[in-house]
C-alpha cells in the first residue's frame, strides 16, 4: 500500500517538476538566460531556492544517518554548516555580487579569469571544479535513490537511474529558470515536511517523548546518551574536523552553483531580507536531523545502513499516506542540488573550458557569435546527460556515508577555487600568480592530508582552504598585480554598490 501511494504522489511530483522546468524554458532567450538568469527573482523566492540548494540529501538523507551511526554529536556537522554558509551567504551578497554586477560573467570561472586578467586562472579553477564536483552530483544521486529503494522496496541502482533520468529531463528543459523555479517548490516542500519528522519522528515518537528517546537510545551505547551532544567521543567531530566543517562550508557557500544563486536576486535593497529569509528556512529545514536520533531508539538496528535510517523510520512508523508524501519530500531534497550543480558542471565545460579557452586558440573563432551561442547550448545540454551517467557511475556501488562521499572529492574543489572568490572580491591585492599557486596547492593539500596522512574529510578541507588562503596572500604580495585600470574600474564600484543598499528605488538597470 506504500509504495502505492509513494507511486501516486511521486507521479504528481515529477509532473509539476517537468512542468517548471517547461515553463523556465520559456524564459530561455540566449545561453546566459540558461546558464545565468542574473536578476531575476525576489527575495523569498531565491531565499528558497538557496536553502534547497544547499540541503539536498545530506540534511535529510547523510546527517541524520550520521546521527544513527555516530551519535547526537553528528548534528553539529549540519549546525556549523548552516552557521559557516550564512557568513559566506552575507560576504556573497555584499562583496561578490557587486563584482558580478559590474563584470556581466556567465559563470564564476569567467569572473576569476577577468578579475586576474588571466585565462590560467580561470581555466585551471574551472578544470579543478570539473573534477571535484562530479562526487557532490553522485552524493546527491545516491539520496534519491536510497529514498526510492527503501519505499518502492526495488534495487538501489534501479532507484538511483530513476532519481537521474527525473532530474535531467527538467534541467535540460529550463537550464537556470528550470533549475530555480524548481528549487524554489521544493524548499517549501522540504521545510513543511521537515518540521513534521521533527515532530513525529522525535518529538512524538514515544509516549515518554524527547527523554524516552534519548533513554532508549543511550541504553544502546554512551555515544547516543544525551551528554555526548558536544563531546568528542567520535573522532569525525574533534576540534580540528569541527573547525573544519565550519571553515569548508564558508568555502562551500562560494562554489560556483552555490554563489550563482544569490546573483539572481532582482535588486540590491533585498539582500537584507533575503538573509533573514534564508536564516529562517535553513533553521527550521535542519530540524529534520533529529529524527535520526529518534530513529535509533526506535529501529535499534546496528547493522542497518546509516543512511537508510530516516527513510525506514518513516516507513516503519509513519501512517502510509503521511509516509508517502514525506518520502516524496525527501526524494526533493536529494533532486535540489543536483540540478544546480550538474547545470554549472556541464556550463563550466562548454563555456569556460570550451567558448573562452578552446575556440579563441582554434579555426572556430572565426565563427560568428551566434553560431558559437548555438553550439555551446548544445554542448552544454550534452554534457547534462554525460555528467549524470558519470554521476551514476561513482556511487553504483552505495558509499557507506552519504556525507563522507561528498567531501571525498568536493573538499578539493572548494579548498582550490574558494580562497580565490572570496579574497579577490575583498582585496585588491590578490595577483594572478597568486591565484594560481593557490588553486593547485589547495587541492594537493587536500589530497595528500586525506589520502596519504588519513586525516578525515573535514580535517583535510580545513587545513587546505586555510593553506591556500595563505598562499594566495603571501605570494600576492611578491608578485605582479592586476592593471590600476581594472582594479580601480571594479573596487570603485563598492562605494556606489553600498549606497544602493540603503536608498530607495535602486534597482538593478537588468531587473
């Protein structure tokens, strides 16, 4: 009966995610309106689809599994998150979008480029993302088909190609607009059902209430006892990995499909009710971790996997209908941030790689721009289906942790790429040389600390951005910067900028 249900509500689900992904087709004018759709939407609406975007599955799928195998302190990882990316959220809306107002980029790889003057810069931060980001795809891949496996009881793999083929069909449709029009339904999808597992699956799910839960999962090990919120009991969450789960999403919250999201906010006066509306969706969305909790004094299985967890808690203990809308909800987190992520991939390569760095070295840069407009929105197109099936590839075999899956790969990527954002949009310092030596050192950092040292994922992504943040400075200061004239053309504009936020009527001349 529930996979009945699951089935009915979950072709409802589909049929309006296709639908949005129609209707952002018919905003598609020119290949920035795909891959960009700078200034086009309110503050709630991209207040949404930033929480979606940065949720996904590991908010409903990986800390919750988290919680079930580790213990309560595993709620910090998704705590310090939301408190790193909130910082990073103000410094994007106050800092980089200025940058961006005033450059026109298509992708942040394009800003890098024309910040340091340089197509190295840019080509290797767009090589770096290319690579890395693809394990962040698969995690968000392997959530909905963890939800579609448990609740339709078929094979993951079999679960895993139908939350591809779902995605793929809209964001080939809509692009940027499919991509957020679709966030946005799924943020308030995924913060009203949030709230609801919170409620049933930890609040009310013993008669006894918090305490029963806690004391039926205490009796199972001092890691779930209650007194082991903040302790360092696992050595996932001891001080070096907290502070680096802080520091890495501050990184992660100026990853090109992250940072894009606050560009497309209509006008300069709403970043302050943007924050605050993405403050509240974000804190009432991680409330669905603590069902986790709720889940180990309720299903009390040690051999099952962590991050089938929530999901057979809801089956188990849920009435089937509220079951089925609530998997449905999940199998939306899982599919929030894999459309982003899997667009700006597959436009990193077409634009970035291709249009700015290939063509301009080729024959085809006698093409006239049209034609060039023509064949990077195929590219790109292509590319979504390449990077999907890529995706499918890396978790076929399902990774023990859904969240130590993302960072595997993705901790490079940020610690490679976000020293370079965030500094250049703050210093006008930072040089190409800079830039460069940062982007490569972060990234072997990263890969020798959690590959050669063993250090965990978070450990290795705090002591990489640390590092290339260092470099960056440090070899600035000892080498050639940027013209007067295009540093003096973008750091002028911030006087300006600021003054928008404070007066009425100041609107961006695109919106």
């Amino acid at each position: 009966m529930l996979a009945y249900y699951v089935l009915i509500f979950l072709a409802i689900y589909i049929g309006l995610m296709i639908f949005l992904g129609y209707y952002g087709s018919r905003k598609v004018k020119a290949i920035s309106d795909f891959t960009a759709a700078l200034s086009s939407y309110g503050p709630i609406p991209v207040a949404l689809a930033y929480a979606a975007v940065w949720s996904s599955a590991i908010t409903f799928i990986g800390t919750p599994g988290f919680i079930y195998g580790i213990g309560p302190p595993g709620a910090q990882y998704i705590y310090l998150g939301m408190a790193g990316t909130l910082i990073a959220a103000a410094l994007a809306t106050y800092y980089f979008r200025r940058m961006i107002e005033k450059m026109k980029p298509l992708t942040l790889f394009e800003y890098l480029g024309k910040r340091f003057e340089s197509d190295g810069v840019m080509i290797i931060a767009a090589i770096t993302y290319v690579f890395g980001i693809l394990f962040f795809c698969a995690s968000a891949l392997t959530g909905g088909g963890t939800i579609l496996a448990v609740v339709l009881d078929v094979p993951f793999q079999l679960g895993l190609c139908l939350c591809a083929l779902i995605c793929v069909v809209y964001i080939l449709l809509g692009g940027t607009h499919g991509t957020t029009l679709t966030a946005v339904v799924q943020s308030t999808i995924m913060t009203i059902s949030a709230v609801v597992i919170f409620l049933i699956g930890f609040v009310f799910l013993f008669e006894g209430g918090v305490s029963e839960v806690i004391e039926r999962a205490s009796a199972q090990g001092e890691q779930f006892s209650g007194s082991h919120i903040f302790s360092t009991i696992d050595r996932t969450f001891m001080l070096p990995s907290v502070i680096g789960i802080f520091i890495g999403h501050i990184a992660y919250a100026f990853s090109p499909h992250v940072a894009k999201t606050v560009l497309i906010l209509q006008d300069k006066r709403q970043v302050l009710p943007f924050l605050i509306w993405t403050t509240l969706i974000m804190s009432l969305m991680i409330l669905v971790v603590w069902a986790g909790w709720g889940a180990r004094a309720y299903l009390a299985d040690p051999n099952l996997h962590p991050d089938y967890a929530l999901p057979t808690l809801i089956v188990t203990a849920f009435h089937p209908i509220v079951a089925a809308l609530l998997c449905v909800a999940i199998f939306s987190a899982a599919m929030s941030s894999f459309g982003p992520m899997l667009l700006t991939w597959s436009s990193s390569i077409a634009h970035d790689i291709y249009r700015k760095y290939i063509v301009p070295r080729t024959n085809s840069k006698t093409l006239p721009d049209d034609s060039l407009d023509k064949r990077e929105f195929l590219y790109t197109r292509l590319l979504l289906i390449v990077g999907t099936l890529i995706s499918i590839i890396i978790v076929w075999d399902q990774p023990e942790y859904l969240i130590i899956m993302l960072w595997t790969g993705f901790g490079a990527t940020i610690a490679g790429i976000a020293p370079n954002t965030i500094i250049s949009t703050m210093w006008r310092g930072a040089s190409k040389a800079g830039a460069i030596a940062s982007n490569i050192i972060g990234v072997v950092c990263y890969l020798f600390t959690f590959m050669v040292l063993e250090f965990t994922p978070f450990e290795a992504a705090g002591v990489a951005i640390t590092l290339s943040a260092i470099v960056l400075v440090v070899v600035s200061l000892f080498t050639r910067k940027p013209s007067k004239d295009v540093l003096d053309d973008l750091f002028d504009v911030s006087d300006e900028y600021r003054k928008g936020l404070s007066q009425p009527g100041m609107v961006h001349k695109d919106s």
